[in-house]
C-alpha cells in the first residue's frame, strides 16, 4: 500500500489517497475506454477499497493515455526506451543514474547531448519570451526551444540520439499497434490514425496533460513544503542552510530559486524560469566534447535559429527547479558534477579557486570557464553573489555552510512524511 500526500495550491486542502501500487496503474488506464464513452464520467474505482471520494482527482481519460504513452517503449525504434526511462518517477521524474548524457537511437549505443531534465514542476512554465526588463524567461528544455510541455513531447520521439523515429508516421504507426490504440480510437476518433500528423499532435496533448494532472508532477510533497504550512520545523542545519541559501550576501541561491510563497500563497517552484552562464567546467565524458571546436552554446545556438544574433546569450543555460535536487545523480546541463556538495562547493569557489575545477594550459595558468569559448568568456556570470569573487578571496560559503545549504536541499525532495512523536 502506498500513502500519496496530495496537496491543491489553489484551496490548500490536504488530502490522503490509498491505492495499491500493483493494481493502480492498471486500473487508472481500464477506466478509459468508459471514461470516453460517457464523456468523462468519473468511473469509481473499486480496487484497493477505493472509491469516487478517495480518488478525488482522477486522471481525465486523455491524461490516462498520455500515462501509457509516457511508459511504451515500443514507441521507439529501440523497442527499450520510453519517456519514462530518462525520467523515472523515482527520482522525481529526471534519469536515474549518472551518466551526463542517456544512450538513444535504434540500437541504444548513441550518446545525448545534455543530461536529462526533470520534468516536475513545469505546469505554469510559459513559453520563451523575455521579461518586461529584457531577462530571458521561460521555454522548455535547457535552451528554451519547445514552447509548450506539448511541444516539448515532440521532441524525444523524432530525435535519433533517442527514440530515434525517422518520422511522423513511423511513431503513429507504432502507436497504432499498441495494446492501447482502442482506447486511443475511443478517445480521439476511429479515424485517427488515417491522419499521422493529427494522431501524433493528439499523442503530444495526451503526454502533456498526464504530466499537468498527475500529482506527482506536482506533488508538493516534500519536508519543506510542510515546513511552510506550518506543520514541521527545519532542524538546526537545515534552518542554517535556508538562511544562507536565501542571504544575498552568501549563497544569493534564491535570486534564481525563489524559496518564499507567492503573493497568492502557492508554494515555490525554485526556478525563476531565467538563464544564466555559470562558466562550467568542460565535461570530457560527453563524446561531443572531444572536438575542441564544439561548444554547446546554450540559447544563442538552440535549432530554432531566433536568437543566432543575441552573442550576449551564447553559454546561458534554463535555471532548473531545485525541487528534488536531492535525488539527482549528475548535475547541470552537461552533467559535470555528480555529487550535490560539490555542485554547491563550485558555486561558491569556482574562481576563488579555480584550480579545483578547471585545467591548466601549457603556460600553467588555469583555463577557467573552458566550456565557453574565448569569445563569449564575458558572458559568464561574475556580478552577482556568490560568483562576484576572485582569485585569493575568501569564498562565499564555508564547508560547514556548504553543508547546511546542503541539508536544506535535502528537505525539497518530494515524498517527505512525517515522523509521528511518541507519547
């Protein structure tokens, strides 16, 4: 038995759902072929003791196919890769190793070119678009480029260092011999699959809308989140490393990662949605990276082309939630920590002490920011805390802040319960 904590930002009603971890997920995807039928009567769910009340908010018969879909492997050319397999629920739907890129295309040898985003928290991320003050905000992916979780979708199936489908047709083809194409016909019409360039937009809406109503995308769930309604305390660590975390004078972490509610009382995502150039060190284990010509330029080289013309973007990466940080094993775009200590510890000593994380050249000076070219070194982010220190300089933090902030991290990761004091 599984205990779900659900919480609804727009109410702040708690509530508790029950299932059975072994029969949930055939019994949400059983109820599709009804819930389309009568158009979108909810079906009471009777396994595990459920019921209509427990289950007061079921996946709407769409979101169910779009659940499916996020889980078929045999929607890729492999036959072994899925949504699901770069972004597994267990850790808080991002990849669940180390690697800095997955292996894709037909026969899962092929190497990415980014490390695997989490997908949680991105239902109220907007289009690209910049700010009233020119800031870079929003999109999808690390450079922006999709312009909605739909668009988004798209994506992973076409892209042969992934799902590696050669087209359109080729991935509704293998959709329509899925052990769910039925459901798919009863909600999308008998027709649909006549029609690939249709079938596929309504597979991309399915996705997205699975990933807009199931809970877990947006669970809110973690220590932290109980914290702000009152009903924990940070221990002492983690109270320490919440002030760093939000003292613009040290770890200036909530400038990009808000920890406060909004004016509306909703909870934080820890993303200001921006860019930013961290001057990262280059990561060798990327295949792409052993052409010393080839940099990953971020916004200003994104496939759209818009932005080829805005050289101030080139090496600025999306600012990820901070939500589930914990559970991650490789960090940044180009998976070049993989440890959560030192991804803060660079934050705050990257040029304090730049031996630690950059090469030395053959004069013996060290090459810092070496995965940005000497052309665009100027974009890296030196002005604001903690980066606004040089070589010799005191860092920012100390290994024991470093650990606070650390430990108050560790209280964003979802699935957080409580501990019950004994009497």
């Amino acid at each position: 038995m599984r205990i779900d904590i659900i919480y609804n930002n727009a109410t702040h009603i708690h509530f508790l759902t029950g299932f059975c971890m072994n029969l949930a997920h055939i019994t949400r995807f059983s109820v599709i072929p009804l819930v389309a039928l009568l158009g979108g009567v909810l079906t009471v769910l009777s396994a595990c003791g459920g019921s209509s009340a427990e289950n007061a908010n079921p996946l709407s018969a769409k979101a169910q196919l779009g659940e499916k879909i996020f889980h078929d492997v045999s929607l890729s050319a492999s036959g072994q890769q899925s949504c699901a397999s770069c972004h597994e629920s267990a850790n808080g739907h991002a990849q669940a190793n180390a690697l800095p890129a997955q292996l894709g295309g037909v026969h899962l040898t092929l190497q990415g070119n980014r490390t695997s985003p989490s997908l949680r928290y991105l239902a109220t991320n907007t289009a690209f678009h910049f700010d009233a003050e020119g800031t870079p905000t929003g999109g999808f992916f690390f450079d922006g480029r999709a312009t909605s979780l739909q668009d988004q979708a798209r994506g992973p199936f076409l892209n042969p260092l992934e799902m590696a489908n050669t087209s359109i047709a080729e991935v509704v083809q293998r959709l329509e011999k899925s052990a769910y194409a039925d459901a798919f016909r009863a909600v999308y019409g008998q027709q649909v699959f006549n029609q690939p360039e249709v079938a596929f937009t309504f597979m991309t809406e399915a996705l997205a809308l699975y990933q807009k109503e199931d809970a877990d995308f947006n669970a809110y769930t973690s220590k932290y989140d109980e914290y702000l309604r009152g009903k924990v305390t940070l221990n002492a660590q983690e109270a320490r490393g919440l002030a760093l975390f939000r003292d613009q004078t040290k770890g200036n972490c909530a400038a990009c990662h808000p920890a406060d509610k909004a004016a509306d009382g909703s909870h934080p995502l820890f993303t200001d949605f921006t860019y930013d150039n961290l001057g990262l060190p280059r990561n060798m284990a990327l295949q792409q990276n052993a052409n010393p010509a080839f940099f990953d330029l971020g916004l200003c080289d994104r496939s759209t082309g818009d932005l080829k013309e805005r050289t101030e973007l080139c090496g600025a990466f999306k600012v990820p939630s901070l939500r589930n940080v914990g559970l991650r094993k490789t960090f940044f775009h180009n998976g070049s920590f993989q440890s959560l200590e030192e991804a803060v510890r660079f934050y705050v000593q990257r040029d304090t002490h730049p031996e630690k994380w950059y090469p030395r050249k053959a004069d013996g000076s060290v090459d810092s920011y070496n995965d940005v070219p000497a052309l665009y070194k100027a974009n890296v982010n030196t002005t604001e805390a903690p980066y606004d220190r040089k070589w010799g300089d005191m860092p920012a933090l100390s290994d024991s802040e470093i650990q606070d902030v650390v430990a108050f991290l560790l209280t964003l990761n979802d699935g957080y319960v409580s501990t019950p004091s004994r009497k």
